[in-house]
C-alpha cells in the first residue's frame, strides 16, 4: 500500500464519511466538528504506528456510522407528507455507502499486513 492509499485510508476518508452531512445539520456543531477531526486525526496517526487497537476502533466507528446512518434516514430525509430532503438523502446515502466500503475494506488482511511493517 503506497503511502498516498495509507493516507487516504487512515485519514481523509474516515473523517469525510463521519461528517458528510448537509452543510446547515453542520453549521451549528463547528466546534464539535474540530474535535471529531483531532480525534479522527489521532486515530490515523495510532494507525500509520501500526495499533491494532486503533484498527479495530476504526472498523467498530465506521460500522457504529452506518447503523446511526441508517436510523436517521428516514426520520430527517423525509416530512410527514413524504417530500424528500434531498441534500440529507444524497449526503446520508453516500455517507453510508463510504461507511460501509471503509468498514470492509479496513478489515482485510493486506490493511493489516501493511500495518506490521
């Protein structure tokens, strides 16, 4: 794994699936937000050292990501009179969805041989 997919992997994408959310569910959580990017950061960095630990705490937040995901869905995607939100739709669903990928693909095995080295 080049040191571009490391980054990608450990850091960009875990941090993006947590927050892609319509911008106005994100305006008035900003510092909440700083703190999620450290912590995601801190865990990227626990990851390039190779704690499995850290691997595991990922794979358990992207899977906690999609079941909270999939609860919220229908609840704030659609009004009661069945009009569709279409910004929290198209950003839960591809939210989802890159949960989902980084669920599996983190749990192979060539994430963690690259994690030995």
């Amino acid at each position: 794994m080049k040191m571009f997919e490391r980054i990608l992997f450990f850091f960009v994408l875990p941090i993006l699936a947590v927050l892609l959310y319509p911008p106005d569910m994100l305006l008035g959580g900003a510092a909440v937000i700083i703190v999620i990017v450290l912590l995601f950061i801190g865990l990227g960095i626990l990851l390039m050292q190779g704690r499995d630990l850290a691997l595991t705490f990922s794979i358990f937040v992207q899977g906690m990501n999609a079941i909270i995901r999939l609860m919220m869905f229908f609840s704030n995607g659609f009004t009661p009179q069945g009009q569709a939100n279409a910004a929290f739709v198209i950003t839960s669903l591809l939210g989802l969805a890159l949960s989902v990928w980084l669920l599996m693909r983190l749990d192979r095995s060539d994430v963690r041989i690259q994690m030995v080295r």
